[in-house]
C-alpha cells in the first residue's frame, strides 16, 4: 500500500481548511459528510442476522496503531461505512498475541502460537502507512509520522497501546532478558521466551526470586501475578521449592486493583509462602550483580540481591500522545499522558472527531485483551454515529477480564467493571475459584475469541 | 445470545486452525457413510446398541485423557462447572465416535451376513 504524499492530496476531493474553532471541519465539508451519511444506519451488531445498509460517506478515518483495538476498529468500520477512506498507521508487520506471553514465559505455550501478521487480519480496501506516528495535531486534523509525513484526517481513532518505560529502571538492559536471572514478560514474544528459559535454569536449582509490580496502570495487570504463581508451580513440580523463596515486591500498597481479589490472592500467597512488601518501586538493577533497588516513598533504598528477577516496567502513554493535545491534563490520568476519552462512549472529551481504543486511553481501567474485546463494537458504532452527525450513544461499563493462572491446570476466571465489581459473563462462574475450565479458556478458547475480535465479527 | 455467538465464534476458529484434519476426517466419515448405506436397514438398527458402547467407553477415555492433553489433571476440577465441562467435551468424542462406528459396523454386520 501506498501512502499519500506529502502535499498531494487532489485525489482526495477535500477543500478542508484549517479550522479555528470546534468543530473542527471546515463547516461545509462537514455538512457534506453528514449529508452522505443520513443513509440507514449500520447497527453496531455482533450478530450476523441484524446486518443493515451500510453507512455512505467519504469521510477520510486515520487508525493509530495496528494491535488488536486498530485492526478490530477497522474491520467493523469497513463493514458500517461504505466510501469511508480508512488508514491505518503502524510499523509493525508482525502480530503479537499479548495474552499469551504469559504461557510462552511459564513453558505452557511455543512462541510462535503468539506471532501472526498484520497484514493478514486487515480489511481489504484500507491503506496501510507502515511508519510510527510522531505527532498529533488535533487541532487542526492531522497525524505526523516518523518519517515527516503529514495525514489529514476528519475521525481519529488512537490504538497506539503503551509505551513501556523500562528507562525509569536505571540499569535495566531489554537485550539482556534471559540472561543473568533477568527476566520479563512484557517487550515481546523473545523477552517471553527467554524469561522460559531464565525460569527453567532457575528452578533446576533454586534461589531467591524478585517479582516486581510498578505504581502505574499496566496492560494486564494479572500478569505479574501470574507470573508469580507459576514460576512457584514450577518451582514444585522442579522439588527445588524448599529451597526457594518468592519475593513480591509492589510499589502500590496492593497487588491488583480490585480488592476483593487482591485479598484472594495475599491469601493464598500466605499459604503458598510468597512474601509481599509494599511501597517498593524498583528503581535501579545491576544485572551482572544480581542486586536490584527499591525505593520507598519515603525515599529510603533497599538493595535485594536475587537470583531470579521479574522486572515489570512502568508504563505511560507514548510520546506522540503524552506530547499532544489529546492527554489528560489534570487529573490522575496526566502524569502517564493517557488519552483523554469519555470512560462511557470512549469519544474524546474535547476533540469529538478522535475515540480511543485499547491500553491507551485514560479510563479508570481496562488495559486487556478483554476490554477491546467488549469496546471495540462500541468504538466502532459512536463513530458511525457522529460521521452520521448524531451523538455517541452507547456506553461502555468498563469490563475487564483476567484469567489468573494459579498453577499450571488451573485458573481463576476474574471479571470486572470499572467500579470493580466483579461481573462474571455466564451466573454458573466462580469468579475465585480455581478452576480447569478457566485454564481450558486460557490455553484453547481466548486466543480463537481474540481471533474473531480483531476480524470484526465479536 | 453474545455468548452464544461469541461461542460459535470460537467454535469456527479452532475449526479454521485445524480444518485438514476435519476436512479428512469428514471424507472419511462420508466414505463410510456411502459404503455403510446400501446395507439393510435392520443391520443399522442392529449396531446402534454396539456403537453407543463403544462411543460411551471412548467417553470415558476422553474424560480421563483431556486434562492431561492441556496441561490440567483431574485434581484441578474445582467444581461442578469445571466437571460439566469435561464431560460435555467428553460426551462430544464420545458422539464423534458414534457417528463413525455405526456406519462401520452396521458395514461389516452386512458383509459377514452376505
């Protein structure tokens, strides 16, 4: 595919100004979109049967990111829009399964069941900018790539993900993870991979291991956990868990953000004999030392030497967002530069024309697989509602799923809202209960769901 | 009925992921049905018995063998969803192995009548 030239836009029939004022379209181009799109609408279905006309218009659609919320966005939008111009921005050819990280880290998974590629799972039809995107101007209506080139756009949809901040970790070495008992879930599918390998040399003897949790939000914030309970599986079924110890250090005053679950899960670190300390951010890591530092708020150091460690990075918006008009600027969502949306309709609060989609957006929480998997049907309709020049009518509640792997066979299948009320999908689910059907979810039906999701059709 | 389309969602890509062994084993299935057709019917009628037996024993070797196939073992059934749901997969095997075993034996009954 190929992008459009910087300065030549005649091919695109616009006579757009730049704007002065909200809104900001020039004010007969947007009669015009609105004009086209008064044909019926397109429910936001997830169901085949309920199919209807599909909305015109020639509305020009720049998508920011090509994760799971990106490429699910934009098959919805080229099944609700016909005529809509969709661009898709994104470098990365290769597609990461996230959610399975965890099973490729812990030996459950091969690495390649979590590496596709994008190209595969874009509608047809779109155009595909492989480059990052440097900047946004949501004023006047444009996207700046890495490489200089400027889009215009009349909707904006961000699914750029996190920025994973390893930097505030001085002395922390990505390449080196797999080596020296440094270890990470996070970066990628090899980080993952090599964390497997880190963990099998580690528990063939034993020692001392450092999980980390930092104060920010996080994408799957299970994570950590699950890391934590199987590396002490393996640890078991190794017969070196005796001699070992587990050693949780969080930098918030909890492990996980919905109490009753974080209770579940001291409780049975308690019996499984992990220790937790709290308000311990790690700061600093020597990796040929195997000494990491954790600071205190208070502002006290305490250097930990291990034998394994699980560094968990800080995570913050990307600096095209952070940068941008379109961050919080107050509130607890600023200090990350997360994207500034409605929690219920996801739509910009200040720009109307730009929605957000996945990690990166500024909600309270909702940085897994799982909330894409629920919100994306809904992005993907208050658009067509607002290119249709009506308002975005459906909220969102927030959900959030994790299946929290307790052993190897066994998982807890945990859902929750934005108010942290847990809202399991079927009324037979456990949400707390160890079960073979949440790790049979995990291992064989969340990756073909995820599938489904990011074609369009859940 | 999100559930349920979620579900047939799912259903459809595990099915996509393995679609040589379904499309073979559906061959199979019709081959066996096709030479299994032109037999009598009381030699079908004959072998639904046998072959409920035999689709309840591969049953109960499914329930004993899945967990172990992804990782699981019987001792990870936490509670009464986790049971239906093996023996709902189990019953499924078990039913796959219905589906070719009467035409097969129904087959064979004909043959060693002829």
């Amino acid at each position: 595919m190929t992008a459009i030239p910087l300065g030549n836009h005649k091919h695109l029939e616009t006579n757009m100004k730049k704007p002065t004022a909200f809104p900001p379209i020039d004010p007969a181009r947007r009669r015009w979109l609105q004009a086209m799109a008064a044909a019926p609408l397109v429910a936001g279905a997830t169901t085949p049967g309920l199919a209807k006309a599909a909305v015109k218009t020639r509305a020009r659609i720049v998508i920011a990111g090509s994760g799971l919320g990106g490429i699910a966005v934009a098959n919805r939008l080229s099944q609700l829009l016909d005529g809509a111009k969709i661009t898709i921005i994104d470098r990365k050819e290769e597609h990461n399964y996230q959610p399975g990280y965890t099973l490729v880290a812990t030996g459950v998974w091969p690495v390649d069941k979590v590496r596709d590629r994008n190209a595969d799972y874009q509608p047809a039809g779109i155009e595909w900018v492989k480059d990052m995107v440097a900047s946004f101007d949501a004023v006047a209506n444009t996207v700046t790539t890495a490489s200089g080139q400027r889009i215009e756009y009349d909707f904006l949809v961000v699914a750029t993900g996190v920025h994973l901040d390893f930097a505030q970790i001085a002395g922390m070495d990505v390449a080196a993870i797999g080596r020296e008992g440094l270890t990470s879930v996070y970066p990628s599918p090899e980080a993952a991979q090599a964390t497997w390998a880190a963990m099998q040399a580690f528990t063939a003897q034993g020692g001392q291991a450092v999980m980390t949790l930092p104060a920010t939000p996080l994408k799957c914030a299970g994570a950590p956990l699950k890391m934590s309970f199987m590396l002490r599986d393996r640890l078991f079924r190794a017969g070196t868990l005796d001699a070992s110890k587990i050693r949780f250090q969080s930098a918030l005053g909890n492990v996980f953000g919905v109490k009753v679950v974080n209770d579940n899960v001291l409780e049975r670190w308690q019996t499984l004999g992990i220790d937790v300390e709290f308000s311990r951010a790690l700061k600093a890591i020597d990796i040929g030392a195997r000494r990491a530092t954790f600071s205190s708020p208070e502002g006290e150091t305490q250097e930990m030497p291990y034998d394994l460690i699980h560094v968990v990075p800080p995570t913050r918006a990307p600096d095209a967002v952070k940068n941008s008009e379109l961050a919080w600027k107050e509130g607890p969502f600023a200090a990350g530069g997360w994207l500034e949306v409605d929690k219920s309709t996801l739509q910009h609060r200040r720009f109307p024309n730009v929605f957000g989609i996945g990690d990166i957006n500024g909600t309270p929480r909702g940085k897994t697989a799982a909330t894409v998997k629920k919100s994306a049907p809904l992005v993907a309709h208050n658009l067509v509602e607002v290119i249709a020049g009506r308002q975005a009518n459906e909220a969102f509640d927030g959900y959030t799923s994790c299946p929290l792997i307790t052993r190897e066979g066994s998982a807890m299948l945990i859902e929750f809202d934005y108010e942290g009320r847990l809202t399991p999908s079927l009324p037979m689910i456990e949400p707390l209960q160890d079960s073979f059907f949440a790790w049979l979810m995990k291992v064989r039906m969340l990756k073909p769901a995820y599938m489904a999701v990011l074609k369009g059709r859940v | 009925m999100y559930e349920i389309w979620l579900t047939l969602n799912i259903v459809w890509e595990i099915a996509l992921g393995i679609w040589p062994l379904l499309l073979a084993g559906a061959v199979l299935w019709l081959a066996l049905l096709g030479t299994a057709w032109r037999q009598d019917g009381q030699h079908w009628r004959a072998n639904i018995l046998p072959a409920l037996v035999i689709g309840a024993a591969v049953a109960v070797v499914a329930a004993l063998l899945l967990p172990g196939s992804i990782g699981s073992t019987l001792s990870d059934m936490g509670y009464w969803v986790d049971w239906g749901m093996l023996l709902a997969l189990a019953a499924a095997v078990g039913g796959v192995a219905v589906a070719f075993a009467w035409p097969l034996l129904s087959w064979r009954h004909g043959r060693a009548r002829a």
